[in-house]
C-alpha cells in the first residue's frame, strides 16, 4: 500500500506543465488535476512567461526540446530562479550529458519520454516530499532557536487565569490577535498556546522584528529572489509562506519602520505577499499574532506606528500582567523553574525557605518572569538560596526591597538596574542580558530617568 501523497502535507500546490505537445500537455493536465489545486499548460517558453506573471507555481514539468528557446535554457534565464518552484525535466532526447546538465541547473528530477503515468507521479511526490521536509526543518530550527523554557502558563492567580479564559476563548478563531506586556512576562508563551488550542494545522512561527536589521526585514518576512539584493545568492521564501496554514508570532511589534509597516499592512489586508525583487504576489493563509512591550496607541499617537495597521493588528487584545502584580504566583513559578532546570543542569534543586519566598515577593522584579527563571538558575549554579544570595550582593547585582527600607518599587528598580550597569563598565547590551530585559527597555528607561534629573 502507498504511503500518503506528499501533496496532502501541503495546504495547496499549483504546477505549469510546458510542452510543444498537445496531446502530452492533454495526457498530464487531466492526470494532475485530480491531485492539485491549481494544473496550467502552455505550448512555449514564451506562453508559459504569461502564465508565471499572473501566478506563481510550485512546479514545473518542462520538456527540454521546445520551439524557440530550450526547457534548460529557459530554466536558467528565469529572473527569479524559479523561486520556490521544483521543476522536473522531460525529454525524448536523452544521453548522459544532457541528464548531468538539467541537474547542474537546479532540476529536481529528469524523466525519459515516453514514460508511464506513475514515473511522473512518483517524481511530483519525491519534489513534494522535499519541499515540505525543507519547510519542516526549517520551521524546527527556528522552535529551536526560539524555544521558550515553559510550555503552557504557570499560576492560578485571577491575573492570570482571565489571560488563561481569553485564549481559551479566542484560540479557535482567525482573527488577529494583539499581545501586550512588558519585556519576559511571557508573550511568546501566550502566542504558542492560541495555536496550539487552535484549528490550524500548519507551523508556528516565531519572528523577534526588534532583532532584524530594518533593510533586511522585508525579506525576512516575504522572501526574496535571486540577486535581489548584495547577498541574495539564491532565491528564499519567507516566513509568510513557512507559516502557510498555522500562526505567525510577530515579536516586538512596534519596532517594525514606518515604510515596512505599510508593506505588511497590505500583505494583511490582500493575505498575499510580494518577494523582494519580483513582480509576483503569492498568497498566504497565515493567522497573524503580534506582541508588544511598547504602549502602541501612545505610538499612534506619536506618529511612529500607523493607525491602520494598529486596528488591523487588534482585533482583540490580550494583556499579560507583569509579575509584580501576580505575586501569589511565585510559589508555582519557583517549584516549576526549581525542577526543570536542576534537572537540565544536574544539579540538586534548592530547597526554598519560607524566607525565600518572602525576600522575592518583595522584589520588583523589572524582567518579570524572565530576570526569576534566571535568578534560580543562577542560585542552583552557586548552590545558594535566594534570601542568601540576597544578602551576600548588597553591594552586587541583586538587591530585595526589604533591604531599602523607605524606597519606592520604582527606587529600587532603578538603583539595582544602575548598579548592573555600572559592573557591566558600561555595557548596556550585556547588562541587559544580565538584567532579562531587552536593550530598547534599558535604552528607555535610561533615558526616561535621565529627562527626569533634567528637569
């Protein structure tokens, strides 16, 4: 018994078949159509250009002698590389240099005419198997990379549980969805948990737009051609098109230009994306989840983030609560951090006193979830508990509230992140590492206090 097509792991596949016959482009059109969405001929090189300008097709089923122009020759004279598209040669014509000289050009397979009807299904469904494992490694690496350490939402705290009822609720619909909160109270998590309670059996993927360089942006999220730009050596979709059929977590937002904000509001409003360097749109069924730390109506406002593209992006709203105001949380997040990470270090868990927990129910916690993941990590590195730790660094890195009797939540926040500042010489962007929070926060929050010392 065959395995299942290739063709069913794609949401749908369009395939151009060029030949000079038209009894074959009659023999392949009505054996194809049965298992694509979309099956076009054309006669010549010159008919098959029409077609690929007003579509873009994932497949191309070339014969080599055609009137004119050659299959091969066509093939590496298109502008785009054929972006994205497999192409498989045919021939009548066939020796052993003409074979090593279609797989030079990029050709996914080579078929001997005449040939039986299940040679060419067999090699449609090697090309397809390939592009949906590309697809799927590619979309694993970046979960990899991406990988946030918690895996569904930690507290029963009335905080966190109507965040909890609101996905719950939304998770099943497409609509767009704005996640807002501060810098590591778990956005992304909340993202992963919509598409995984939702109905989508596509990917999640995951874009930080604060960590892309602006001009390279666009390709990032589109996709570009050949030679589009200095280092296009090759042809790339984008994450659009990785993400066709599940989620598309766009991180940080507010951090996306005014000029790209433009291009990704049309990409929404038409669900079609245009590469970088083609004429071409292609279309995408992606649902869309953004995420912020920024307050984006003060933006609008400010003329930095468009309105149009605000209301388009919040559809509906979620808003992740910083832990300060979540405290009753602690408990859970500390035994959950405690255990997984002593288990992924080796090392014994500690065991957290009553003191413990009292000493970081008093901290602000200005990296929220993110700055307590990495304090445990760090106390079961040392081997020391938490108010221990506390102590030891009055004149370090780490400072409890309780230790700055008088002070503000806001006081201390800026002294102990001034403090890390100055360890780290200087050094925002490692400081911020330290601190688990981003260097646009600590940019912001530097140059807030320093606009207030001014006054």
């Amino acid at each position: 018994m065959n395995s299942p097509s290739a063709v069913d792991s794609l949401p749908a596949v369009s395939v151009l078949i060029v030949d000079d016959e038209e009894g074959m482009r009659s023999f392949l059109n009505k054996a194809l159509s049965k298992r694509f969405a979309l099956v076009e001929t054309a006669g010549s090189v010159e008919e098959a250009e029409e077609l690929r300008k007003r579509c873009h097709f994932d497949l191309l089923i070339v014969d080599i002698k055609l009137p004119g122009r050659s299959g091969m020759e066509w093939h590496e004279a298109l502008e785009d590389n054929n972006r994205s598209s497999d192409i498989i040669f045919m021939t009548a014509y066939a020796d052993l240099e003409t074979a090593i000289q279609a797989l030079r050009v990029g050709a996914s397979d080579f078929i001997l005419k005449p040939f039986r009807l299940e040679q060419m299904t067999n090699a449609v469904d090697r090309c397809l198997q390939r592009r949906a494992m590309e697809r799927t490694n590619f979309v694993l690496r970046r979960e990899v990379e991406n990988a946030f350490p918690m895996t569904d939402m930690i507290g029963s705290s009335p905080a966190i549980q109507q965040v909890l009822d609101v996905i719950h609720r939304v998770a099943s619909t497409p609509s767009a969805v704005l996640i807002e909160g501060e810098t590591g109270t778990g956005k992304e998590l909340a993202a992963r948990m919509l598409h995984q309670l939702s109905n989508r059996s596509g990917p999640f993927v995951p874009v930080n737009c604060g960590a892309i360089a602006p001009d390279l942006l666009e390709a990032e999220l589109f996709g570009h051609t050949k030679g589009a730009f200095t280092g296009a050596t090759k042809a790339r979709d984008g994450l659009f098109n990785y993400a066709s059929g599940g989620t598309l977590f766009l991180d940080e937002i507010g951090e996306i230009p005014l000029i790209m904000q433009a291009k990704l509001l049309r990409a929404l409003e038409l669900k079609a994306v245009r590469p970088v360097g083609s004429e071409q749109e292609t279309s995408v069924d992606v649902r869309i989840v953004a995420a912020t730390n920024r307050n984006l109506k003060e933006e609008v406002a400010e003329g930095r983030f468009r309105e149009d593209l605000y209301y388009r992006l919040n559809v509906l709203s979620i808003t992740l609560p910083p832990l300060r105001d979540r405290r009753e949380d602690l408990p859970d997040l500390i035994h959950h951090f405690s255990t997984k990470l002593s288990r992924e270090l080796g090392l014994a868990p500690i065991p957290f006193t009553h003191d413990d927990l009292k000493v970081m129910q008093s901290y602000s916690w200005a990296g929220n979830i993110r700055e307590l993941k990495n304090l445990i990590e760090r106390c079961i590195l040392l081997g020391k508990l938490p108010a221990d730790y506390f102590r030891e660094q009055e004149d370090g890195e780490t400072k409890a509230c309780g230790s700055f009797a008088g002070w503000s939540l806001d006081e201390v926040e800026k002294h102990h992140i001034l403090l890390t500042l100055e360890q780290h010489q200087g050094n925002k962007s490692s400081a911020a590492r330290e601190l688990g929070v981003s260097r646009k926060t600590l940019d912001r929050k530097l140059i807030a206090w320093s606009s207030t010392e001014a006054v």
